[in-house]
C-alpha cells in the first residue's frame, strides 16, 4: 500500500472525528433528544468509514486529498463556529 494512502486516511480519521463529535453536539443543542443525536452520530460515523476505505483502496490521488481538505476544513470551520 502506498504511504500516501495511509497518510491520507489518518488525517481524514483525525478531521473526521472531530466532525462527529461537532456534529453530534450540535444535533443535541437543536433537538435534545438522545435518539435523534446517536441516529446521527452514527450516520456521520458510517459516511466517514466509507470515506475512509474507499481512500484506502480506489479513490485516485487527487480526490482522495480533496476529500482529505474538505472534512479538514468542515472541521475547522465548524470548531471556530461553534
């Protein structure tokens, strides 16, 4: 496996968690209902799973990275939003 592939995937793990857990959070301030944030939480967790695998094994270089900044910068904007 290439480095690349997995110096990608850990940066989308670390940014990506962080987008759960911020994501969760805002659910349970808008709704407060606990079924409603761990239904989310664990839609969130799925997308970044697949994400995750699919940048392990097919996504091409570039897209791979771009998916990489996006989720980074959610994550960033989100934090400082938030």
């Amino acid at each position: 496996m290439e480095p690349w592939r997995l110096f990608a995937t850990a940066l989308l793990v670390a940014g990506g968690l962080v987008l759960v857990l911020v994501v969760m959070a805002k659910v349970r301030d808008r709704t407060g209902r606990a079924g409603t944030t761990a239904a989310t939480g664990a839609v969130a967790f799925t997308v970044l799973a697949l994400l995750c695998l699919l940048a392990m094994t097919v996504l091409p270089e570039p897209v791979a990275w771009s998916v990489v900044a996006v989720v980074g910068t959610a994550a960033a904007v989100l934090v400082l939003v938030g």
